[in-house]
C-alpha cells in the first residue's frame, strides 16, 4: 500500500510552522522507507517554495559512521537549503523561531560550475569549487527530543533550520582540507575539536557523495549553489544569551550570537 505522501509532508510543515515538536513519523507509517522519505522531502521543500523562498543550496547530515551507528543507518542523507534560512554575518538568531534549535561547525563550498552525474569524484568537487567558507549549521528537528530513525530525518529536509558563514572565501586548492582544525565554543567554553577528516575522510569526498545519491533522482547542484558538508562535530544546544564560534585553521571563524 503507497503511504500518504502529501499528509506526511503536511505533518513536518504544520510543525515548523507552529514550532511543535511531533512523534517520528515511523511510529505511524513504519514501511517509511528513505526512498519514499526522500519524496516526502521533496512535498515539504516544494511547499516552502510555494511560499516564496528559493533553493540556493543543499547540506549533508550524519556523514560520520559514529553517528550514523548512533542513529542506525548505514549512510549519510542530504537535505535542501533556501534563502530564507541563511543569516548574514553578524547577525542574531533568534531561538524563539525554532522549536529546539542545534549549531554545528561545518565546511561550506560554493560551486563555480555544475555538479551532477553518477561518477563525481572529490577530486571533481573541488575543481569546481569556487570558494570555501567556515560556517555554522542551525538544526532544528521537527521530532520531539531530537529522537528519529534515518527516514525521519530524510523526510523532514534533513534538520535544515537555518546557517550562517563567516569571514571571506579561501580557495580551496592547496589546501588540505582533511586537515584543515576546528575547535567549537559555546560560550567562550571550548566544547569539541575535529578536523575536516571527521566528514567522510574529506570533505569534498562528502559532496561528491551527495551528488552520486542525487543522481540516481535525478538531481544536481548548479553553479552559484553552496553545499555544506557535514558536521565536523556533535550539535550544540542554543538557548537565548548563547554564542557559539567556530574557529577554523586556514579558513576563519564564524560566530552566532543567539537571542
């Protein structure tokens, strides 16, 4: 029997709108699959749309075998980036918008020329690779407590809630990007470390992941579009009065104050 794709998505866009947290979405619809999840995400990104914002981009989540052992899947998952989610540099966040908001440090390209195809490479990415920018991804799962199976997440766009780059681009060649240091603070407290390894081996191998799966959609990335790469290190809860940095080696830093 096909699950009710529309009504699903309309499940995740009425919780964000109202920021109410909901029960996953497998605890009613079990034979979620990622394929049909993935479709689900498709309904709850083309109804933002609908609603005026536009795709500039997309973002990789549990890129780290750690965390998906944690979250049982056996494979990172992607979601869409629009405008609306994007905070200039220097401004505030405001917690209020969100249900239970998260930041994580990340590692964003912005693409000169178009990324498709079912053989992309990491050595592809990064000669279509513009600029790389040290950045903070906002979480903000629409399942209570952040408790979900892989599907769950697919469906509701991945977590996307909102980013933030900051200082200028660095071009990323000669640059190792695998080496390239983070350290993350919250508060002024240093709360973890990693090093662009910590995303699939490479970052770019990360996109290129990305792009391989969204080939067999029939998907891609256009040129001018930003993806951010995944997680160098576990999320932090954001409350108002918090400030979070990330402080990258090479690349800059970036900071979020929160209100």
């Amino acid at each position: 029997m096909s699950l009710p794709k529309d009504q699903i998505a309309r499940t995740l866009i009425e919780a964000a709108r109202t920021r109410t947290a909901v029960h996953p979405l497998t605890d009613d619809y079990p034979d979620l699959d990622p394929a049909t999840a993935y479709e689900v995400q498709d309904a709850v990104v083309n109804a933002r749309v609908e609603g005026g914002a536009r795709i500039i981009g997309a973002k990789l989540g549990l890129t780290s075998v750690a965390k998906q052992k944690q979250m049982n899947v056996s494979e990172p998952l992607y979601g869409w980036l629009t405008d609306d989610m994007q905070l200039d540099t220097g401004q505030t966040l405001v917690c209020s918008d969100y249900i239970q908001p998260r930041c994580e440090p990340e590692i964003a390209f912005l693409l000169g020329e178009d990324l498709a195809g079912p053989q992309v490479l990491a050595a592809h990415v990064l000669a279509a690779t513009e600029l790389v920018f040290p950045a903070i991804d906002v979480l903000d799962s629409r399942f209570a407590g952040y408790k979900f199976t892989g599907s769950d997440v697919i469906a509701d766009n991945s977590s996307c809630a909102g980013f933030v780059f900051g200082g200028q681009g660095t071009d990323p060649r000669g640059i190792d990007l695998r080496l390239v240091g983070c350290a993350f603070e919250k508060n002024g407290e240093l709360v973890a470390t990693a090093a662009g390894a910590a995303v699939l081996g490479h970052p770019a191998a990360s996109v290129a992941w990305m792009i391989r799966r969204m080939a067999e959609r029939g998907q891609g990335m256009k040129a001018g579009q930003i993806v951010m790469a995944g997680a160098l290190t576990e999320a932090v809860a954001v409350a108002p009065g918090d400030t979070v940095v990330a402080r990258f080696d090479r690349l800059g830093s970036v900071e979020l104050p929160c209100r």
